[in-house]
C-alpha cells in the first residue's frame, strides 16, 4: 500500500497529541525531565526529516517513543563518556530498537499529571508545567497566554523542572489517601487554565480560546484515565457547557455580552448535549462536589430556550447544595444572583451587602446590577465606578463603561 | 537515599509554659523515637533563642564579631532534624507529623547528595 503523503500540518496534529504522553513515558523510562523532552524533541525532528519521504508509521506515537527512547540513551552514553553521573543509567537501557517496529504504546500521563501539580510547586509553576510537559505548548506560548514575558516564564519552567529533580518529587498517582486532595489540586489547574481563557484577568480580550481548548482536551484526558472519578467527569462537564456559549458570549466586536442577553441560537448544541450527558452521568454516582454541581447549574442554564424560560429556583436550590460542599463568598454571590430572579433584587442585594468581597469587580458589578434594578441610580453608579476600577480586562470595563452611560447619559 | 532538612521556625519571644511545653517537647521525642525506628533519623539539633547568637566575618584579614542573629525576624530556627526519605512525599509525611506536634510550620529542604 502506497503511503499517502505526510504534511507538515499532519505533524503538528501528532506533535500536539503525543507529545505528552511521549514525554510522560521517558520521564518514567530515564527519571529526568529535561532528558525526556530533549528526547522527544530529538524525535520529532527526525520525524520532520523521515516522515515526509517514508509516509506515516503505523503507530506514529510508537515510533516517536522508540526514537526518543533511543535517543535519549545516545545522549546518556555521549554523557557518560563525559561524567560517571550518566554511565549507570545508560547501561541500564538497551538502545538500538528499530523504531518501525510495532509496540505498544504506554501511557504514564497521569503520573505527569500528578507530578505537575505536586502541591510543593506554586500554583503558577504547576500551570506552566502543565501546559508545558502534557500540553507540548512551548514556553513563548505559555508566556503568551499570561502575558508574562517569554524569560520569566522559561525561569518559572526551569525553576519547577529543578526542585522537581532535587527535592525529589516523586512521579505516581497518589495513593488513595492522598487522592482527593491531590486531586483536587490537579483539578484546579485545569480549571484555572480554563477561566484564564475564558475570562481572561488581563489584556484587550476577554476570550482566549487557546487556552479554554487546551483545557478542555486535558479534561477529556483525565476523564479518559480516570473514568470512576466524578468530579473529573463533572469539571469537564462544566468546562464544555461554559464553552458552548463561547460564540454568543461577545459582540463581533469583542464587547462582552451578559447570559440573559445572549443569542441562544449561537450557543453550541453538540457542547452541551455532551455535557448535560456528562452531567447526569457523574451525579448518578452520588457522590457530588463542587464541579459536578456547578455543571449541573450551567446545565440548567442549557436547558433554557430563553432566560425567562430559567428555572431559577432549581438554580438556588443547587447554589444551596454548592454553599454547603464548598462554602465561600464568591459561591454566595453567584447564589444571589439566583436569588435576585426568584425572590427580587431586595433580597439579593441585603445577601450581597453582607459578603466580604470588596476587592472583587463582580461583587461591585452585581451591586450595580442590582441596585439599577431597585432604581437607586446614584449607587448603582458608584457600584459600577467601583466595578470598572477592579476589572480585568478591557471587554468587562468596556461593558462596566456601557452600563455608566445608561445610568448617567451624557456624562 | 536522598536528605532533607527540617527546621523548626518559631516566633521570636518566651517560649511557652511548662505546662503548654512539655506535652510539646514529649510528643517531638516520641516523633524521634518513631524517626529512628524507621531508619530515617539522621541527625537532630535543638538550639538556644536567637539572642544567644554571635556572627564572625573575615574583613580585610581581620575577624569581625558581632552580636545576635544573621537575619533578623520575627520567627526563627528553634531546632532541625535532617532525615533520609525516599522522596518529597515521604519527607513531607515526617514534616507533617512534626507540624502537628510543634503546632509550628516546618520547612522541608533537600540536601545536595554526596556533599
């Protein structure tokens, strides 16, 4: 059978679907990140080199671990022959295994997911090695999805990979006592690279779509590799649901459109049949948390042909269930924004007015909001001045600005 | 097997009571006892307050001495075990059993192998 042709496109695709567990599977085989990305990358450009000529391999993920693997063990040798460090580990791993050959391809990511989000590194290294090890998303690119310039962020990278290598943080899956925090700590990561594009805390845009796809596709792998594990199934879930509004969300202009002013048409109906699916899948385990809750709130939202067709006491009684697995100001918040709808914005704003959160701009925003509705226009004024002062990102201080302009034209 | 330091950090100031102390300092021996039983012990230091200090530079070819700490805060290194662990989690297993004991934050550093 002739092989058909090998685009450079057709790489890239490979290079962002194998990288990680490529990677993962070196670091598990040589116990040295840096070894194993260098190795991986080794390989890749062999494959730039090879595939265009020879055609795909048949397992093109198995032909990157074996010429990684044996590239790897080169470097070793070459270190060897240098330093004694390395002569140990290079006997250990027999090269010179024809990468044609058919194997099977092993998977140790979700070792490297634990390690990434090892509690002994700060949340902002655990996002970058993240993005960086299993995301295969180069260090200018992470430094553009924060807007941290491209040193600091290679720093924070080399910074991780070396306490990772010196204090000895180990590479396995928690044991099940450990699990649920280490979990959750693997969970807030994901999450946190999916609000940062979804609601991005600096910059002209509110939407950084990158960010939200990257997350969503190292959901769907950790749901894939951990399948009895609800709250897994119910963060992706939540993150599929807030992306089907993503369209519907801003203007064509990028101005940032409120939920019950959205164009429900434009709302993705594949995203949110497979997340209401997801939605009822983790609930039926009974055993709910945080994400699995705050999908089925957004699924409720889904629901809904219209906003007033909003069944909005299904949305308090949920926020309820929230308050109580996770209780915090921000959940009480949003919960009374709920409130608002059911009971009036009277009741909504005396919750509001006893939350302690006025270093945030929703918090101001939704006094606004609210306080425009009880028709005290001077407060609610000040709300939004207190919002626009604390917002971040142009798209919600444009808004904040819009709403200014109502509530005081021709100023 | 890799070495970790552990430093015990306290607020500067008196220590507690006998009273307060004392269940402290058995607890902190049983957690020895259990240290060395695993084979983990290495070795264990528990120092005078910070105001006993004396810090020696060399300036010019001569020795300068002064009085007090290095750094001075409002927490200091009151004692430091250095233990051998498999690996960050089981150092972070020893440190926390240490901070439930002490009730004070321990500070978990590795040590460069072969140093």
């Amino acid at each position: 059978m002739p092989a058909a042709p090998v685009q450079d496109t057709d790489i890239a695709r490979i290079f962002r679907a194998e990288y990680g567990r490529a990677v993962s599977v070196l670091v598990r085989a040589f116990g040295d990140i840096d070894l194993a990305e260098d190795a991986v990358q080794d390989a890749f450009t062999e494959a730039v080199r090879r595939w265009p000529a020879a055609g795909l391999p048949p397992s093109p993920a198995g032909w990157i671990i074996t010429t990684a693997r044996n590239r790897a063990i080169d470097r070793l040798r070459r270190e060897a022959t240098r330093d004694g460090r390395h002569a140990e580990a290079a006997r250990l791993h027999q090269a010179g295994q024809d990468p044609a050959e058919e194997e099977p391809v092993p998977d140790e990511r979700l070792r490297l997911i634990f390690t990434c989000c090892h509690p002994a590194l700060g949340t902002a290294a655990q996002v970058a090695l993240t993005l960086r090890l299993l995301g295969g998303l180069s260090t200018a690119e992470i430094a553009h999805s924060f807007l941290v310039p491209e040193p600091t962020m290679a720093q924070r990278l080399v910074r991780a990979k070396g306490k990772i290598r010196d204090a000895q943080i180990p590479y396995r899956v928690p044991s099940e006592a450990e699990l649920p925090s280490r979990l959750g700590a693997v969970l807030a990561v994901l999450y946190l690279i999916f609000n940062e594009g979804y609601a991005a805390s600096s910059g002209d845009q509110l939407i950084r779509a990158g960010l939200c796809a990257e997350a969503i596709r190292l959901g769907r792998l950790l749901a894939q590799l951990m399948p009895d594990e609800p709250e897994v199934t119910g963060l992706l879930a939540l993150m599929l649901l807030a992306e089907s509004r993503r369209a519907a969300r801003t203007t064509p202009g990028g101005d940032l459109v409120l939920l019950a002013d959205q164009d429900r048409s434009r709302w993705d109906g594949q995203l949110i049949a497979e997340g209401q699916a997801l939605v009822r899948r983790c609930l039926r385990r009974g055993r709910p948390g945080p994400y699995q809750i705050q999908a089925a709130i957004n699924a409720v939202h889904s629901d809904a042909p219209d906003a007033a067709a909003t069944d909005w006491a299904q949305i308090v009684a949920l926020y309820d269930q929230l308050l109580t697995v996770s209780p915090s100001p921000v959940v009480a918040l949003h919960r009374a924004v709920a409130v608002a709808e059911v009971h009036g914005p009277a009741a909504a704003l005396a919750l509001v007015d006893g939350l302690d959160l006025t270093g945030y701009y929703l918090f101001h925003a939704i006094r606004g909001h609210l306080l425009r509705q009880l028709g005290r226009t001077a407060e609610a004024a000040a709300a939004y001045r207190d919002a626009l002062d604390r917002a971040g990102n142009a798209a919600e201080r444009a808004f904040l600005r819009g709403r200014l302009q109502e509530l005081s034209p021709g100023r | 097997m890799p070495q970790y330091l552990l430093s015990v950090y306290q607020p500067d100031g008196d220590p507690p009571p006998p009273e307060v102390l004392d269940p402290i300092m058995a607890s902190v021996r049983a957690w020895n006892t259990e240290l060395r039983a695993a084979g983990a012990w290495v070795f264990t230091g528990r120092l005078h307050p910070p105001d006993t200090a004396t810090v020696v530079r060399v300036r010019d070819g001569g020795t300068v001495v002064t009085d007090g700490p290095f750094i001075e805060g409002k927490e200091h290194l009151g004692g430091f075990t250095v233990i051998t662990a498999p690996d960050l989690d089981a150092a972070l297993a020893w440190a926390r059993q240490l901070a439930e004991v002490t009730t004070l934050p321990i500070e978990v550093r590795p040590a460069i192998a072969g140093a």
